[in-house]
C-alpha cells in the first residue's frame, strides 16, 4: 500500500498531479498495490483527485478529515468515522474567540464561518466548497462535526497551537497541516491511527506500507509505516523522523519512490 497525502505531496504547487506520477501510481495498481489518499481535506474535496487516480475502478480508499473518515471509494461508503461532538465543537469555538483567530468548520459540503477570512478563502479554492458566512457558527452547527480548523498569521498561531495542545491535551487532537491552518479533531483522529485500522481491515502489513508527507499532521502515518518518506519540500523536522527523504512535490518526488520501492523490487503483479 502506498499513502499519499495531496497538498504539497501529492500536487504539484499548481496543484496538479504530474503526467510521471500519475503514470507511476497507475502502474503500482495494475501490479496490485493499493493506492490510498490521506490528506486534511474533506472526503468532497478529494472526489476529482481520488477518480484522476481510478480509485474506484482499483477498490481502494480515501483518508480524509486527517484520518477521521475513511470511505471505501468504490462504493463510496464510511467505513469507520470519529468526530467531534456538538458540545466540543461549540467549546472550540469559544477557545477560537478567547484566542482572537478565525474558525471554520463543514456542514454537509459547505465550510461554515462566521467571519469571512484569507485563510478560509485559501480553503475554499483548495477544497472547491462553498463558503457559508453565517450569524451565529453555535447556532448553525447542531450536529458532530468531522473537523474544526482555527486560521491566523502563522507566527501567531504557533503560539496559540502551544496553549491548546496543553489545554486540551488527552481530550482533542491539535496539529497544524499549513503554518496557517490548525486542525482540531477528536483525539483518537489521526492519519497514523486510521491507516492502522485500515490495514486491518484489507489484512495488509505495517511493513507493507509506504506512507509519504510533507506535513506534520503526516508524521503520524510517516512514523506508522514500514517505510515512512518525507518531501523535499518538508520541514527538516519531519525529515528527520523520516525513513527516506525524496524530492519535493515539483519534481516528482512521489513518483521517484514508486519507482525507488516499487518497481525495482516488485517485477511480477501481486
């Protein structure tokens, strides 16, 4: 099985698949490797990207929300989902206040906001959802949501990433995908916990994973693997953590592991 996470992994920073990856990653499938996407995203905004790749036609899956749903694309069925509850939701929302950064979160497929932003608008073009400004963020979310992301300056949202992860330590999961985006999710969510239950479920082994990221939300799953790779593009303390560093996402980075882990060594279909 090989992890791809999109952003700045996957896409290149025109935010397109190169013609060299997407070939690699559709000869993996026809030897019989699982490609599987696990990004931060919402499931609606990784449709295009997981169909580009076949997903469906290969029986495989999506990690989306970071991990906190898992949707088997070839019926497009939830296989497992951990959210947050309402009464969490509304609490993120007063920290987001007492912290003065922007907050969004996703109802069905829209972002919802109170206060329209940069950081939500990068969000929206990134997703390809709608944004809804709405009156009241408490009022409108009334159900479990997936996912809360809180938006800011980065060098003021490191800070608030600090205060969080101890506040709400052992209760919420706090990790930043961009310098400008804090994702909050429940605390058993992460890509690492996720792609563990999945290899369950399909009876592969951690050794029989690759997982690939650029992000620190992907060192969970980058950790899990049997081989975790880090972008060249990625922080040098994701680097470090990595098993093996590949180029960055605009010089098929993806696409030289496929090649490096895959087809040097597997010379027969699985």
């Amino acid at each position: 099985m090989i992890v791809l996470d999109i952003d700045d992994t996957l896409l290149t920073d025109e935010h397109v698949i190169s013609p060299r990856t997407k070939e690699a990653l559709l000869k993996a499938q026809d030897m019989g490797v699982k490609v599987v996407l696990a990004s931060g995203r919402p499931t609606f905004a990784m449709h295009k990207l997981a169909e580009d790749l076949l997903l469906h036609e290969y029986g495989s899956y999506v990690l989306s929300f970071n991990g906190g749903i898992i949707t088997d694309y070839r019926t497009k069925n939830n296989v497992y989902e951990c959210t947050l509850t309402k009464e969490q939701a509304h609490e993120l929302y007063e920290l987001s206040k007492k912290h003065d950064v922007f907050v969004h979160t996703y109802v069905e497929n829209d972002i919802i906001t109170e206060k329209g932003n940069q950081y939500t608008d990068i969000e929206g073009q990134l997703t390809g959802m709608a944004i809804k400004e709405v009156n009241s963020f408490t009022e409108h979310v009334q159900n479990d949501v997936v996912k809360l992301l809180m938006l800011e300056d980065p060098e003021k949202l490191v800070k608030v990433e600090k205060i969080l992860q101890q506040e709400l330590e052992g209760k919420i999961s706090v990790m930043r995908s961009k310098p400008f985006f804090l994702e909050l999710t429940n605390n058993e969510v992460d890509k690492g916990k996720s792609l563990n239950h999945l290899i369950q479920i399909l009876g592969i082994r951690q050794d029989e994973v690759i997982a690939i990221g650029d992000g620190y939300n992907d060192l969970p799953m980058i950790k899990f693997a049997g081989l975790g790779v880090a972008m060249g593009n990625a922080a040098d303390e994701i680097k470090q953590q990595a098993d093996y560093v590949t180029s960055s996402n605009n010089e098929d980075g993806v696409a030289k592991v496929v090649e490096k882990f895959i087809f040097e060594n597997v010379k027969s279909p699985i």
